[in-house]
C-alpha cells in the first residue's frame, strides 16, 4: 500500500522531492525498517528509479548506498555503469563490487572512473595489473600514490615502460616506498632516455654524443643506488638488467672502479652461472691465471682483461692497507693503474679501452673536484683578525691613540694667533718697496741706500737686503717694548725711532694706508748704535717717515692681542684647576671599598691575560 501511493506520488513530484524520496527509501531498505513483504516491494521500487530521467535521482540513490555492503548488486553494477560522475561514487567506496566488475570498469571505463578505482582502499594484485596495462597516466599516478594498493614490480614496470616519460608518474613511483632496484632502475632508464632526446632535438648533442652521455649517466645511477642493497635483491636487479640487455663489460668495469665490488662479483657470478661466493674467492686471489678464467667464462671481451686486472690489483692493494687512497682517489688511482696496463696493448685493440677510461678518469676527477669544492663551501668564512690574536699589534694601536690624543690636547691648548703676513724677501721687491716708499715720503736718498754695501764698506753693519732675501727666515711681528713691557710710543715726527739697547726692531712699508707688520728683531754683538746709523738706514728712513697714527694704531692692535692672550691662558688655568677639583671631589665620593675591589679586578684581569 506505502509503496503503491509512493509510485503514485512520483509521478507528479518534482525532481528534487523524486531524489530526496529515494534516497530516504534507499536508507530504510538498508537498515531494516520495512517488512519483508514491503522490502520486496520497496527493492523493486529502487531499480525502477533507475530509469528516472533525472540524473540527480540516481545520484541521490548512489550516495545514500555507496558505502554498504548490504545493497542490492544489481543496484550498484547498474549505478557503476550509469554517467561518470554518479558511477565513480560507487566504483571509489562500493564493497558490492568484486574484482572483476572493476576490471570490467577499467576496461570500458572513462579515465575519471579509473582514477575513481585506483583510489580504492586495499586495491588488489589483479585490479592493479590490469590498471597497469589499460590506465592512462592519471590513473596510474593516483594509484601508485594509494599506499594500500598491492601493486606487484612487474605491474610498476609495465606502467613505466608505457607511460614512463610522465613526469608526474615518475616522480610518484620514485616516491613509492620499498620500491624494486629494478623499477627505479627502469625511471631513471627512461627519464635519461628523456633528457637525451630533449638535447639532441635542441641541438645541444649529437645524436650518438646523446645516447652516450644518456648511458653513461643511467650506469652510474645504477652503480649509485644499488650499493647497500641485499644481496637477493642484488641478484634480482642484475638478473633484470641482464634480461633487458644492459648488463655488459662497461657497466661492470665501472663498478670495480669504482669500488662497488658486491655489484661486480653479483653480475660476474650472474654471467659465469657461478656461485657469488666462489666468484668472489676468485676476484679476491692475487692470481691472476684464476681471474682471467673467470673472466673467459663470463664472456666478457679478451682486450679488456689486462684493464681489469690492473683495476683488482689496485683495489687488493687498497683493501690490505697498502695505498692510503680513499673515495674518488682510490677510483683515480685504480684507472691510473688500469690506463698504465693497457699500454703495452696494441693499438688497435687498446683504442676503445684507452677512450673509455679516459672518460672515466674525467669523471672521477670531476668528482674529486665537486667533493673538495663542497667541503670549502661548508666551512664558515674567515673572520677578520682581531687584536686580541696580536698582542704587538694592540700595543701598538693603545700608543697610536694615546699620541693622537695629546696632540689633539696640544693644538687646543695653542694660541690661535693670525697668520703673519709674508714680506718680500727678494731684492726686486725690496727695491720696489723702497721706490714706493720714496715716492710717499720725498726721500729720494732712500733709492741710493738700498743697494748692498761690499763688506769692506761696512763690515759691523748687517747687510738687510741679504736677510730679507733669506727664503728659511719667517717673519714674525715684533712689538717694540720696553724692560716694563709697556709698549713704547713714538716721538714727535722728525725724530729719529730709537730702538732699545738689546733688540732693532724692523718695520713694515706702507702700502694705500695699510700697515705691514714689523719684520724681525735682529740682536747681534757690534750692532749699529743709533746716533751713528742716523738716516743712512734704509729700515730706520721707513720708520721715520711712517706717520704717527699708524704706527700708534699697530702698537694698539699689538697690545689687545696680548692682552686677549693673557685673558685665554687665565681662563684655561681657571678651568684646568676646576677640573682637578672636580676629579678630587668624585675621586672622595667613592667608597673605598669599592676602589679595592676594582684594583683586585684589574689585578685578576691582567693575571688572566
């Protein structure tokens, strides 16, 4: 009757009420709320809704039973087939669905419904394998990223040999836990393959350069991270490489150059069909009769015996503590002692062996280099010295301070006089001068005067156009002072200047009102008295015919310049004895106990250093 009146009510409901209906139909057929004569109806009902034509209608029915086991199949495989979007609810979350209804999913499934089943919890070997064989790139990376997925090495490498040039799936394979040497092996197989092409179609490499470097870079990834490795899981890698055709004499030479003697003596023991540990008796004799056996039996080629032998021998000596080599050294040293063996080689025969090695000792001096440029890298820059490492040097910078800063103290302590003005010391300006002189005063007898007497003439009198010639002599000005130090004044014009008995005073010319200092004292035993030099004295004619106010304003322009000096050296003695006042106060401020302990500080101190 409930289910009669539902149909009936379906058939006039909108869309959303038809979805919000058979979800709530959905959830009483599952947990059990309907008699069994009704759940029988109710289950008819369901599927019936199947062929609603409104998509929202299902996807209400796959929500409400994607997550329990207790669904009707034949409601979930009709749902897992219906449009991407309501079948990748039940394909993801669905425990209805067996193996091989996801099979038959991934086979006639979109990529979308794929990725749906690779997320899967718990995703089986079989469903794994055929993902591996069928998926796109997608799908596989989201499968290879489910942890709980058993996916098997043969199915990571059938999807890496399918899709291996994805960057994305490469890196999640290569992320995958516990992954096989061999699969990494086979990412790192395609991803050289990939960069060798990108280089030959840019125009970077040859074609053969290409496939070269792509080996050469594939047999040390190889050699790389198969060291460690178990000893099973070291068989099994080799016995694939050598399935897959890339177990050969280059790769295994390399290896024993290099020092990874498990992976030599697994692939010599692989290619002779020995036991690993009979082979590896044999690498470790010093015979070499026994290794050259060994080395017929494995197929590896006649001309490269002598470069192996040379390379066990080196590594032998190595492992008994006769070479102190170590690390890319030891690789160096054994390709040093396999290119000396092969020397003696025809040169047919060597040409190849001797070209292969040599790209081996680049390599391993290349190397070598990277190993010491990290380590430098590592260690902290060098600090700037500081004094505390050079006792000399801190002396030396202590007094170079102490220096400058008494000469500081000096130069403040100096008077800042004017800068005395120069006169002229030649005997051309002093003429000129005097004709300047004589043309202001009308003594034309001064002109007469100022050539310079022979020495016989005057032999007392010092000669003055020689002292003001004399280019060491700085003139100074000079105030004529009495034995009181009062400046002297001068007489009535027309008198004659007398100097004072110990010192002769030289005055300067003036020149358009302006007044030259005084030049120098000069005081000299015999000198000139003054009744005798009378107007024959060029400097005493100069004196005589300055007039009297400007030589009175100099004499008081002399006597304010002393006396500002006397008031700055007052004013400095003031404040030095204020400082030393002040220093005495702080100095009796301080506790005595506190000078003590600070005395006993810089006791300890010096003690320590």
């Amino acid at each position: 009757m409930i289910i009669r009146q539902f149909l009936a009510w379906t058939q006039h409901a909108s869309a959303e009420r038809r979805a919000e209906a058979a979800g709530a139909l959905v959830q009483a057929i599952l947990h059990g709320g309907l008699a069994p004569d009704t759940a029988g109806q109710a289950e008819a009902t369901i599927l019936a809704l199947l062929d609603d034509p409104a998509p929202m209608v299902r996807r209400a029915l796959a929500v409400a039973c994607a997550t329990s086991p207790a669904t009707p199949r034949s409601l979930v495989v009709a749902l897992a087939g219906d449009l991407p979007d309501i079948a990748c609810l039940v394909l993801r979350r669905s425990p209805v669905l067996t193996d091989a209804d996801l099979v038959d999913g991934i086979a006639i499934g979109c990529e979308a419904a794929r990725v749906a089943i690779a997320e899967r919890r718990d995703l089986s070997h079989a469903v794994a394998g055929a993902m591996a064989e069928i998926a796109g790139p997608e799908a596989l990376a989201a499968m290879v990223r489910n942890r709980s997925a058993r996916i098997t090495a043969g199915s990571l490498l059938r999807l890496v040999a399918r899709h291996g040039d994805d960057a994305s799936l490469r890196e999640a394979v290569l992320a995958r836990p516990h992954l096989p040497l061999e699969v990494r092996q086979a990412c790192t197989d395609r991803l050289a393959e990939v960069l060798s092409r990108h280089a030959v179609a840019s125009g970077w490499l040859t074609p053969a350069r290409g496939e070269r470097a792509g080996r050469e870079a594939r047999e040390r990834a190889t050699l790389e991270f198969s060291t460690g490795a178990h000893p099973l899981d070291l068989a099994r890698f080799v016995a694939h490489l050598r399935a897959h055709g890339q177990l050969n004499a280059g790769l295994i030479l390399r290896a024993i150059l290099s020092g990874h003697m498990p992976f030599a003596e697994t692939a010599l023991a692989d290619l002779a069909g020995l036991a690993p540990a009979r082979v590896a008796g044999l690498m470790h004799e010093g015979s070499s009769a026994a290794y050259a056996a060994l080395h017929r039996k494995a197929g590896l080629p006649a001309m490269l015996l002598p470069a192996f032998t040379a390379a066990l021998s080196a590594w032998r000596e190595a492992g008994r503590g006769e070479s102190t080599a170590r690390g890319a050294a030891l690789s160096r040293l054994m390709i040093e002692r396999a290119l000396t063996a092969c020397e003696t080689m025809p040169f047919a025969d060597a040409q190849g062996v001797m070209a292969l090695l040599a790209r081996f000792e680049a390599e391993a001096a290349r190397d070598a280099a990277r190993t010491v440029t990290r380590a430098m890298a590592a260690q902290p820059a060098l600090a700037a010295p500081t004094t505390e490492a050079f006792p000399e040097a801190e002396a030396v910078a202590v007094a170079a301070e102490i220096l400058d800063a008494e000469w500081r103290e000096a130069k403040r302590q100096a008077p800042r006089d004017e800068a005395p003005r120069a006169v002229p010391r030649h005997a051309a300006a002093l003429s000129q001068t005097l004709a300047e002189t004589a043309a202001i005063t009308g003594h034309r007898d001064i002109l007469d005067l100022s050539a310079t007497p022979e020495p016989s003439d005057t032999p007392d009198v010092p000669e003055a156009p020689q002292i003001l010639e004399t280019p060491e002599v700085l003139v100074t000005p000079v105030a004529l002072e009495t034995s009181e130090g009062v400046t002297a004044s001068v007489q009535d014009a027309g008198a004659t200047a007398a100097p004072a008995p110990e010192a002769a005073p030289a005055a300067g010319i003036v020149d358009d009102g302006v007044a030259v200092e005084a030049q120098e004292a000069v005081q000299t035993e015999g000198a000139v008295q003054p009744g005798e030099a009378g107007r024959n004295d060029p400097v005493g004619l100069i004196l005589e015919a300055l007039p009297r106010a400007i030589l009175a304003q100099f004499q008081e322009d002399r006597a304010a310049k002393l006396r500002e000096t006397a008031q700055q050296e007052t004013l400095r003695d003031d404040d030095a004895q204020s400082r030393a006042a002040t220093v005495a106060t702080i100095l009796d401020t301080i506790p005595n106990a506190l000078v003590a302990s600070y005395r006993a500080d810089r006791e300890r101190v010096r003690l320590a250093a």
